[in-house]
C-alpha cells in the first residue's frame, strides 16, 4: 500500500495494538480527539500526520482524509454501557462522517471496529454457559443477522450497515471486524466468555494488517485468535483476509498463566504480546471514556 493510512482512535487500546505491531509497516496518519503523546506514535509519522480532531467535525476528518489510501476506524465509545446520546455521536454519527470522507476522497478500503456486542443477543440463558466451551459446536459465522444485546451493540450494527450502503452506493471496499476482548500478554482473567473471544495484540496487528492488504468487496469477519473454546468463526477471515492467527487462550490457565508443553503452568514463557515501538518503554493505553464497571481491563 502506497498510500497513507489513517487510524482514527489512534491513541485507544486497539489502535495501540496495530501501531505496536505494523507501526513500521505503513505510511500513517493518526486521528484522535486527544493529543497523542509521543510514546503512542510510531517513528516515522511526523507532527504534520497527527490530527487532534473529532470525527464528529466533517470538516477535519475531510482535511486528514486528503490523498489516504486506506482507513482502520477505531474511534468511538467502547463501553458496553454506553448511554444512547453518546454512541449516537461517537459511533453512528461519527461513522458516518468519516465514511462519508472516506467516499468523497476515493478511498479504496475501509475497516471498521465492530464488536461482539454486535450480536451478544444470540447469547441466550439457554446457550451460556456452554457456549463459551470447548466442547459446544455453536459457531455464530458473519452470516447472522445482528443481535445487540445492548445500545453500543446496536451502534455497532448500525456502523456496519453504513459499510454495508458505502461499499453498495460508492464501490468502496469495507470490512467489518467484529472485535472479541483484545488483552496484552495473555486472555483476560478468569473470564469463560473474554476467553472464548480472546484477541491477542499480535493477532490484532496482523489482523488489521489483512484488513489493509487483502481484496474485498464487503465482509462482516470476527475478530479473535485462534482459541479452542469459541463461538465465532474465524473461517471468514482466514477465506478472505488471509487471517492466519498466532495465540489460542487454550495455551494458558483460566488465571491467566501460560501453559507449558505439558499443559502446567509455567514460569518465564513467552507472552503472546507484541514487540512493542523500538526503543520505548511500554505504554498501555487507556479507555478514554468511564470504565464499563463489569469489564475486566487486566491487561488490555
Ligand atoms: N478493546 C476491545 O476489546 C474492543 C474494541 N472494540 C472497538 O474498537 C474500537 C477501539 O476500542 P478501544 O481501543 O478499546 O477503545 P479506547 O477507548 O481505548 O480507544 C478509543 C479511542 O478513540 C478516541 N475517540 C473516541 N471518540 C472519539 C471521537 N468522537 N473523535 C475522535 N476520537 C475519539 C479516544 O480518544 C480513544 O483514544 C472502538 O470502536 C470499540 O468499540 C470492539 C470490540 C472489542
Ligand atoms: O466491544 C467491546 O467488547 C469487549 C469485550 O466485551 P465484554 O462484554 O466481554 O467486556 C470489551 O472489553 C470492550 O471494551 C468493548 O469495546
């Protein structure tokens, strides 16, 4: 890819994730509302390439949108519990503004941060637990109808439907990435569900890096590694993005501890995060909204 690429919520957890593993892969621009301080920006993207803006103002998106080939949208409210006024802003709203740019501008692809929340209503009292098991053969594929469980799941579906009108009206190519739970290091802790939808960072930069070099038209993938217990299919993503994950919550103890070869816990492995900006100590981000009270952040 020739072009420029731009990453909107550039400073959040998963933008972090990409930047940390194909940061020295791409020409960047980085948008986020908040400043990003330079332990967040990978070397090589000047001052000029770092957009504070909000991706509610049309007029600033359309200015870092300028000659970008491609474009991983991240920004917006990640909570769960998210109240309506603000993923109609930040999610739906905002969608649609750098969407709209990213047509306007003849931007060729397009991958959007959607969310398991996205389809958390096929969670039903009848499947669950059992559902986030091994040994249970529910798969939810890309092909079902969406099924919030929640506002923020609906904005997430909203989102997707815009991909879905932008890429049918506009010829632009978009992908739907239906994100799990992304954890640095390991699976979230002690968490049968966050572990069935386990997203390490490494398969998140490698995932997004797909997102930027495969050729599609529109496609709705999951977004998780390659973990034994799950209920999303990564089939998708492999067929059509070349997704080929790395880690598996499999390898590691419902605590969170790398398993060895013989299935105990072990001291010292390898963890399944990410190299990290050369020269740069590690700097987790941070929600920039209020944290969801039930959702485990060890790690992420
Ligand atoms: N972290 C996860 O496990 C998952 C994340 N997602 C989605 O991925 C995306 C990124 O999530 P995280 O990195 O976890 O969230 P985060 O809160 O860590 O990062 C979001 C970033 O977007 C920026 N932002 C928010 N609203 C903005 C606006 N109106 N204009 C400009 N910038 C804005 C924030 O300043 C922040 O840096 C979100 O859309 C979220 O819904 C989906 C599923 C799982
Ligand atoms: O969409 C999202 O999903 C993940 C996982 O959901 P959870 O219900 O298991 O917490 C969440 O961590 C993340 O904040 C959210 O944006």
């Amino acid at each position: 890819m020739d072009e420029p690429v731009l990453l909107t919520g550039a400073g959040g957890r998963v933008g972090q994730a990409i930047l940390r593993g194909i940061g020295d892969d791409y020409e960047w621009r980085l948008l986020d509302r908040e400043p990003l301080p330079a332990v967040k920006v990978p070397d090589g993207v000047t001052d000029a390439d770092r957009y504070v803006a909000d991706i509610t103002d049309p007029d600033a998106v359309r200015e870092a949108m300028d000659g970008v080939g491609a474009v991983i949208h991240l920004a917006g409210d990640p909570r769960k519990t998210a109240p309506w006024d603000s993923v109609l802003r930040n999610n739906i709203d905002g969608t649609q503004v750098v969407m709209r740019a990213a047509v306007d501008t003849g931007v060729e692809k397009f991958a959007f941060a959607s969310s398991n929340h996205a389809v958390g209503g096929y969670e039903t009292d009848d499947r669950t637990p059992d559902l986030y098991r091994p040994d249970d053969g529910y798969r939810l594929d890309g092909t079902e109808l969406p099924r919030p469980g929640n506002l923020y799941g609906v904005s997430k579906a909203a989102g997707e439907s815009l991909g879905r009108f932008h890429h049918d009206e506009h010829g632009m190519s978009v992908v739907c990435v239906r994100i799990g739970n992304l954890t640095k290091d390991h699976p979230p802790r002690e968490y049968e569900r966050g572990q069935a939808m386990w997203l390490s960072h490494r398969d998140c930069a490698h995932l997004f890096d797909r997102c930027l070099q495969a050729d599609y038209g529109y496609e709705i993938v999951y977004g998780i590694s390659n973990n034994d217990r799950r209920y999303y299919s990564i089939e998708r993503a492999r067929e059509a993005l070349g997704y080929d994950p790395a880690d598996n919550s499999a390898d590691y103890t419902f605590e969170g501890e790398p398993k060895g070869d013989d299935g105990e816990t072990t001291e010292g492995d390898e963890p399944a995060g990410d190299g990290g900006f050369p020269n740069r100590d590690d700097a987790p981000a941070e929600p920039n909204f209020p944290t969801d009270p039930d959702t485990p952040t060890d790690g992420a």
